[in-house]
C-alpha cells in the first residue's frame, strides 16, 4: 500500500526540479538591496584599503605575522607556506617566521642554507663573546676613548649564518611580497623591522629547445624557454660584453610581470631608451600575460593590422639588433622576445640571411620579395584580369581558362573567395589539431578538397592553381604577423579588384603604401632606408657583402655609426 | 602639410616630376604635337632651356626669402589682402585642375575598359583614395610618390624603347616642323607643360636643406623635359603628326603596340594600373597642397574637415563638364592660359617686385634711416 502511494505521488505530486541557476551578483545592485550587506562591504573593503595602506615591515614579529596571514590567505591557499621557528644568534633565541611558495622555492635550499644554520647549534650562532666589539682605543688626560662597534644581530645574519649568494634586505612588505611571489623566501625576525629576501628559487621549466617557428639551416639552434633568467643569459652569453645592460621593469599592477628591457649601453641611442621605458612604465594595467600583449600597448598605432615591433624566439636575431644599435624586451613567461624600432625591411628578413653568402641571401629576399606580392595580389590580379582585362592574358591561355570555367555555376568572386577561405581553414585547423595530425589534415584538406571541389564543378582547376601559389607563397614571408597581415589584407585587394580592376587595385594600393608610409615604429618611420632615403650603406633590402656592411643603420642614430673598420679584413691588405 | 613636416631633395624633385607625368599620362604629349608638329622636339628642348633659365631665376629670387613661400612672400608685399589672392588663385589652381584631370582621366579609362559603368562610379573611387591618403598627411604621400615614380618614369621608358621596331624616324622631319617661327615663338607658350614648377613656389619652408632648392628646381625641371622629349618622340615616331592619334590617353595607344612574342602581345592594362597609381599619387598631392594653403590662408583648426571638403570640391568640380570635349578644352586651353598667366606671370612678379622691396629695405636699414 505504501509503495503504491509513493508511486501515485511520484506521479500525480512530483513537484519540478529547481533549475540549477548560478548568476552572478551585481554588487552595485547588492548594495541597494540591502544596505546590510553594503555596509559590510564598505567595512571589508574599508578593512582592506587599511591592509593596502601598510607598507613597512612591523617590529612586532606577531604583527607581521597576522598582516602575512590576511594578505596572502594562508588559510586558503595551500602552496604559501609559512614557517615558523626560533632562530639562534649568539646563543640568544629570536622568535622568527620564513615566508615562501611551495613549487617556487627550492625547498632543499632552504632546508640546508637557511633553516639549518638557523636553527641548529653550531660554532656560528652559538658563540657568546662580547655583545659589543672595541675597535681602537686611546687615552688621552686620563680619558679612555674608544672606538666601539655595537653588535648588530641583522649584520651578524647577513654576514655570518646565512650562506646566500643573494640576500637583500627589506623594509617595505611590497618588496617582500614581489620577491615571494617570483620564488624567493622571506625571514622575518622578532623586534627587526627588516625582512631577509632570500634567492631559493628552484621552480621547474622547460629546458632550452630548437626554435620552432623560425628555422635556419645554418645557425644557431637555440631558442628562447618562459623564463626570463634563462632568456636574459642567452643574450648575455652571445653579446658577452659588459656593455649590455638588461634592466628590470614590472609591469601590471597585479601580475607585476617582470620586464627586461636589454641593450647595448655604448651603442642604442638614449632617446629611443629612454621612450622603451617610458611606454613600458606607464602602463596602466592589471596583468601582463605574454610579449603580444606587450607589443600592442607599446606600439604607436593599433589601427592597422601591420605589426610595428619585430618579435623572435631566437636569441642570435636578438643579438644582431641589439649590435644594431636596437633595443629588445623580454616578458617573463613568454618564449617571445619583441625588437624596437622596426621597418618593413626587418619583417621580410630572416636569420639566415645572416648565415649565408650574400649572393644566397640576396636571393633568397628576391624570392620573398615576389612571394609577398604573389600573397597580397595574386588572387586580386586574377579576379581583374578574367573579369576586366582579359587582353592581358595571352589568347591560347585565356581559352583554356574559359574553358576551364565552362562548367562552373558561380561568379568568379564567390569561386575565388570559397576557396581563398577553406585554405584558410585548413591552415588554421592544421595548426590547432594535435602536431601529429596537423600535417595529415594540411594534405588531405588540401588535396581531396581541391581535387573534388574540381570535380564537383564548383571550382575550376586554375583557380585551385592560384589559391594554391597564394598559399605556398604566404608560408615563405618570415615573420608570421606580416604573414598574417598580407593574408588579411589580401581579401580587401580581392574585393577591389572585384569591384573595378586594375582601378580598384591600383588606387587601394597607393593607399596601403602611403598607410605604410604614415607608420613609425618608435620615431623610425616605417618605410626607411626607401622612404624617407637614408643611408643604407651595406644595409638595404638587399645585403651587400659583408666586408662592405660597414655603417649602422642610419636611421638608429646610433652612439657608435661604424660597426666594422673600412678594411674588415685586413689578413688581407695589411700592409707589411 | 605641418610645419614640421620636412622633406628630402630626392622627394621635392619627385614631387615635381609627378605632376609633370601625369600631364604626360593625359593629353599634354598630344596637346604639343598637334600644335609644333614634327617640331616638337626641338620644341621641347627649347622650352626646357627656356624654364630652366625661369626656374634658376625663381630660385634665385627666392633665395632672398629664406623658408619663405609665395604666400608669404605676397604677404610681405602687398598684406594680407594679396596673400589671400595668391592663395585663393592656387587653391583654383591646385582644386580646379584636378577635378578636371580626374575627369578626363576616368572618361578615358571609362572608354576603355567601363562603357557601361557611370563616370561617377570611377571618379568616387579616386575620391576615396584621396580621402583617405590625405587623412594620413602631406609626408606619407610624398614618401609613397617617392616609392612609385621610378617605375612610373619607367613605364614611360619602356614604352619608348619597347616600340623602337615600330618607329619611323623620317617623322621627325623637317624638325622644324612649321617653321621656325611656330616652333620657337609661337610655341614659347609651351612652357604651360611645366606647370608642375608652381610646387617649387611652396617647398622651400619645407625642404630639410634650403641651400638645395636650386639643384632641386634645376633637376625637376631637367628629369620633365627628358621624359616630355621621350613621350613626345615615342608618340611623333609612331604615328604621323598629321594624322595624330585618338583623343584619349596618346600614350595608353603607344602602348597598344608593344609585343614582346608570342606570349605577351597586349600590355597596356599593366600600364594604365601604374598610371592609375599615378593618377591617384597626383591627385592626392595636390588635394594636400590646396588644403595646406587653405589652412595657411584661415588658420583653420580642422584638418580632416579640409581634407572632406577638399574631396568634395574636387569630386564637384570633376562633374562640371558636360562631355569629353569641353573637358579636353579645360585641360589643354583653360589650363595653359591659367598656368601661364599664374606660375609665369602673377607669380614671377611678385617675387620680382618682392625683391626689389626686400633690396630697397636692406639699403635703407644700412644707411641707418630705418631700425
């Protein structure tokens, strides 16, 4: 019977489940609901600017403690460790507290470097001689007067029981908190209004591997890792000079992501030093996650899809502009490392020019010069001369086309554009799918797409010949966000042509070189040594031989102009 | 163009020649054969010495107005009422003119590629384009002109030298044409083809060394009259004088005749695309100057409403003629009158008795009369 009823009453009385439905809460809206609620709001975070206002440590190692606490929840958050023990000077006992992250610090080293002379009795902080040290004394008329060097116990640690290569002390919590925070540990000690800031940083990272997008035959094979140390010595160890300064600049106000800002001290010009600086320090920002980011921020216009400052996972290109007379940024966690001032010439540059013989490398920047106007016209050129100048086309080739065409239902400008997209597709899920997958779904799409789309008529078979150049020839510009940005741009020349012929294509292109022409990446304008000319002695768009490449670039303005001697190779034309 | 705005010898002497190509491109190879003749050449060579020797003059005078153009220049002369003169007629000058080469620009690539596309339709897009390049200032046009002219005056040599196997040389003859009277007096007033010199009378506040516009003024003026001599030679040795060519674009005809096998047998779309380049780089520096003179001439706060009503002028102006002929008599009759009488004539003297002011000043204050 009951069992009846409780299935009558699933039945007939099931009430409807609540709809699971998270929102979140305006607190705005919080607020005037309930003023309760507000005014609790008001009293935490009024709670919090007073936690915000506190900037220097506390003597009182209690305070400090409690402030450490609140600050970084240590209830919650479980990686912040806080250790606390009683250290040992001179045989005294100090109540004190050591403050790190757990997988940033290393925590050996802290066992065995900071805890253990610490806390253990040894001949160190055991010794209990005279609190004060004399050191010199006179009398003179019966007055003694001596020279006293008072014990000081942050001395005595500093120099005597912490054997640390890198030990700063601290008086501000912010200090404190941005060394933590980046893997150091922090010893705080009663009645001290210092803190120790201790290096123990041994978090794990990827080891330094073969670049990945920006691949040589003859070279270095090096590329920059997510750390900055490891990024910064890489530079180091090419450039080995004491000339290279790398400074350091946080930037976010919460991330505080460390910045280094690298170059050659008796080279860069200061100005354009001085103005990297000045953009990267203001900035008004909560986080700072990667050298993209950064490099929309800085840069003097984002109102282009044309990039402004170069950006490279190789160490050795780095190296190169920075003798240039350059200034390079490294983000903390970001393999990307960005170069400033840049031209349009650096873009369509590649490190192996660098490697080769010059008659190579010229060749090679002939090929690119072509691939970046087959990637930005050729389809475009195509649209105008089968729909408006066909006259252009030699007359058996211009048959063929027709013919080709015959069979297909759609107008040129949808043919080209299904096309020029579903390359674009296959490229983008290429990239995105797993690597071992990626290049299997780059042939495939391409091929049976391309051959069926054939079939199918909705293509004809020079079309797929065009698209297909357009694409190769994209691959072949260096530097991926110029890449990117032909490849945009493409589709607007396509439209053009569509719309008028060589008139559309002819004026759009006068307006994307004045565009060109209006840019200036940090006061350089884009287009030199060509417009406006400067010298471009051995530095050009083609590269001269590289005992003639004696000067520069002009438009650095540069401390030092010369960077080889006229006779570079003078095993040659010493005279005996 | 702003006042900091500075610019190159090799960009100044671009900036002048693309005017004078352009001429070149529409009706002015044609304008001059059908008046001297198969004494053209010689006609070109004797006006190129004739302004050579005007623009050295030119250059002389302005060299006692350091950073000085003939807006100032006229200011300093007759006030304010004669600096918006000066600038007002430049303005017609710059404004008027190019609406009338857009127009017979597009009629003529209408005719050729767009029969059944409204005039207008073309015309906005150069309009846009103007638009849009002057929106990113005076400096940014120049330096594009100074990237496209090399090939632009290339074209112009090739078309020469791609047609030497359909040339008939006994067409020079008799190289005085009509006489020599027609060829050297008459045809003095073909020193209108140069009318790209009224740039020089704005570019010395502007050039990086002042010291230079005399090798500028002198180099523009000789790079024209090259490649005027090389079209005009092209066009007289190609088709007999008498006869002469259609109305449109003589050039865009000679280059109809280039072959180079079997494979490339009609090239003449690539050439119209670098001279729709051209077209475009002309138009937008002479929209630039116009409103630089406007802002000169107002002290305007707003530039891009310049630069929307400049377009507009132009794009109004354009639309004016009723057909291809009054458009030709604008281009070729109304514009040699108004060049002579404005960069010949109005100018010249006010730097002439500009001068003499500027002398009888510096020989007054050294005789102590004057502070």
């Amino acid at each position: 019977m009951k069992k009846i009823k409780e299935i009558l009453r699933s039945i007939f009385l099931a009430t409807p489940e609540k709809d699971y439905d998270f929102l979140l809460t305006d607190i705005s809206t919080l607020a005037e609901n309930s003023d309760n609620v507000a005014n609790d709001l008001h009293n935490s975070s009024s709670n919090f600017t007073t936690l915000d206002e506190v900037k220097n440590i506390f003597p009182s190692i209690d305070v400090n403690l409690e402030y450490i606490k609140v600050k970084y929840n240590t209830l919650i958050s479980s990686d912040v460790i806080v250790r606390e023990f009683d250290l040992t000077a001179r045989n005294r006992h100090y109540k004190a507290f050591l403050l790190f992250i757990d997988g940033l610090s290393d925590t050996d080293l802290i066992n065995n470097y900071v805890l253990k002379p610490l806390m253990m009795k040894n001949p160190a902080n055991s010794f209990d001689g005279d609190q004060t040290r004399i050191l010199s004394e006179a009398v003179t008329n019966n007055i003694t007067v001596r020279k006293v060097k008072k014990f000081d116990i942050v001395e005595y640690i500093s120099n005597c029981l912490l054997p640390q290569n890198s030990l700063k002390k601290q008086t501000e919590f912010s200090s404190v908190f941005s060394g933590v925070n980046s893997g150091n540990c922090a010893l705080f000690i009663d009645t001290l209004n210092i803190a120790f800031d201790i290096d123990v940083k041994g978090f794990k990272q990827r080891s330094i591997d073969s670049p990945n997008n920006e691949i040589v035959i003859r070279g270095p094979q090096e590329a920059f890792v997510e750390n900055i140390r490891t990024n910064t010595s890489l530079v180091r160890r090419i450039v080995n000079n004491e000339n290279l300064v790398i400074e350091n600049i946080r930037v976010g106000e919460i991330s505080k992501t460390h910045c280094a800002i690298c170059y050659l001290a008796d080279i860069a010009n200061n100005d354009l030093v001085a103005e990297v600086k000045y953009r990267i320090n203001n900035l008004g920002i909560d986080s700072l996650l990667s050298s993209g980011q950064l490099e929309q921020l800085i840069e003097e216009t984002n109102k282009y899809s044309i990039p402004q400052i170069l950006s490279t996972e190789r160490p050795d290109k780095v190296t190169k502009y920075l003798f240039q007379g350059r200034v390079a940024v490294i983000v903390n966690g970001n393999p990307y490392c960005l170069v400033m001032p840049a031209t349009l010439v650096d873009f369509v540059s590649s490190p192996e020019d660098t490697n080769l013989k010059f008659q190579f490398a010229n060749f090679l920047k002939f090929l690119r010069l072509i691939a970046m106007g087959i990637t930005l016209l050729l389809p475009a050129f195509y649209v105008a001369m089968t729909n408006f100048h066909q006259e252009l086309i030699p007359t058996e080739l211009l048959f063929s086309m027709i013919a080709s065409r015959e069979n297909v239902p759609f107008p040129m400008i949808f043919e080209i554009l299904v096309m020029e997209i579903s390359f674009e597709l296959i490229r983008e899920a290429g990239l995105r799918v797993p690597s071992p997958l990626g290049p299997t779904i780059g042939i495939v799409g391409a091929l049976v797409l391309g051959q069926a789309a054939v079939s199918a008529s909705i293509v004809s078979p020079i079309l797929i010949i065009v698209v297909a150049i357009t694409g190769i020839a994209s691959f072949a510009i260096p530097d991926f966000s110029f890449g990117f940005h032909l490849r945009l741009l493409r589709f607007v020349f396509l439209i053009l042509s569509y719309l008028s012929g060589f008139l559309g294509v002819g004026i759009g292109l006068f307006v994307y070189i004045t565009i060109l022409c209006s840019l200036k990446s940090f006061g350089v304008p884009y287009m030199v040594p060509f417009a406006p000319i400067t010298n471009s002695k051995g530095d050009g768009y083609f590269v001269s031989p590289i005992w003639k490449r004696e000067r520069r670039p002009d438009y650095l303005n540069t401390k030092k102009t010369d960077s080889q001697k006229h006779i570079s190779m003078e095993w040659k034309y010493r005279k005996e | 163009m702003s006042q900091t705005t500075k610019i190159g010898n090799i960009e100044a002497i671009f900036l002048i020649v693309t005017i004078m190509i352009n001429h070149i491109i529409l009706n002015l190879p044609k304008f001059l054969l059908d008046k001297t003749h198969s004494g053209s050449l010689l006609n070109i060579i004797f006006i190129t010495l004739i302004v050579l020797g005007i623009v050295y003059f030119i250059s002389k005078l302005l060299k006692r107005f350091p950073n000085m153009d003939i807006l100032d220049i006229s200011e300093f002369l007759g006030g304010k009422i004669l600096k918006y003169t000066i600038g007002i007629l430049f303005m017609i000058y710059f404004l008027f003119f190019a609406g009338v080469f857009l127009r017979s620009f597009c009629e003529s690539i209408k005719i050729i590629y767009f029969p059944t596309t409204p005039v207008m339709f073309l015309i906005i897009f150069f309009i846009i384009g103007m638009m849009m390049t002057n929106r990113l200032g005076t400096n940014a046009i120049i330096r594009a002109n100074l990237i496209f002219i090399p090939v632009i005056l290339f074209t112009i040599i090739l078309i020469f030298f791609a047609n030497i196997g359909n040339f008939t040389m006994q067409r020079m003859f008799p190289l005085l044409g009509n006489g020599i009277m027609p060829t050297f007096l008459s045809g003095l007033s073909n020193i209108f083809a140069f009318g790209g010199i009224a740039f020089l009378y704005f570019i010395p506040p502007y050039l990086k060394d002042a010291k230079e516009f005399k090798k500028i003024a002198i180099t523009s003026v000789i790079l024209s009259g090259i490649w005027l001599l090389f079209s005009i030679a092209t066009l007289l040795f190609i088709f007999p004088s008498i006869v002469t060519t259609d109305e449109i674009l003589p050039l865009y005809f000679a280059s109809r005749f280039i072959q180079f096998g079997r494979f490339f047998q009609r090239l003449d779309a690539a050439f119209l695309l670098i001279w729709i380049i051209s077209m475009t780089s002309y138009l937008s520096i002479t929209l630039s100057f116009a409103t630089n003179i406007f802002k000169k001439v107002t002290s305007f706060k707003y530039p891009y409403l310049i630069v929307y009503g400049g377009c507009l002028i132009v794009f109004l102006l354009s639309l004016i003629p009723k057909n291809y002929v009054q458009v030709h008599f604008l281009e070729t009759t109304i514009y040699q009158y108004f060049v002579l009488s404005l960069i010949f004539a109005i100018s010249l003297s006010i730097l002439i008795f500009a001068t003499f002011k500027r002398r009888k000043q510096i020989r007054v204050k050294g005789d102590g009369f004057i502070e």
